[in-house]
C-alpha cells in the first residue's frame, strides 16, 4: 500500500458551492484548538491549514486566515514531523 492510499481524503465545499478533494496531512492540537493540514489532490499547491469546529450536528472546518495562527501550527507540525520521522 502506498503512503498516499493510507492518507484520509476529503472533499471540502468552499462558500462559492464549489467542491474540491484534499488528503488530510495531520490533525494538531494547538493552544486547545484542533486544527487539520490539507493538501490538495488536484494540483500542487501549498498546504491549507483548517481550524476543527465541533458542533452539536456534526464537525466543520474553518479556514484560518491569521498568518501568526497559521506558523504557529505549521512549526507544531514540524515538531511532530521531526520527533517521529517515517520510516
């Protein structure tokens, strides 16, 4: 099995109606957020970083938009990245 099999897809509805697929890189927990990295299947674009919303019908995701929010979670994936390395 390839590492892109074992990868969680996904398809994301934007506010537009417009649907596209992504593989779920990582979900991080940061600052008592959950968050999720995104890369996209249809082209090779850098990866989108998603904010986790539980709510009582079900669970969303919400775009981040704050640049600081935004490394702070990338950096906490290189955490992770480097303190378990793939085989």
């Amino acid at each position: 099995m390839s590492l892109e099999e074992e990868r969680d897809i996904i398809t994301v509805e934007d506010e537009y109606g417009k649907e596209r697929t992504f593989s779920v890189e990582a979900l991080l927990a940061v600052e008592a957020e959950t968050y999720a990295l995104l890369t996209s299947n249809e082209n090779n674009d850098d990866p989108i970083i998603m904010q986790v919303l539980d709510e009582k019908d079900g669970q969303y995701l919400v775009g981040v938009t704050d640049p600081i929010k935004k490394n702070i979670v990338l950096d906490a994936y290189e955490i992770a990245v480097d303190a378990n390395p793939a085989d």
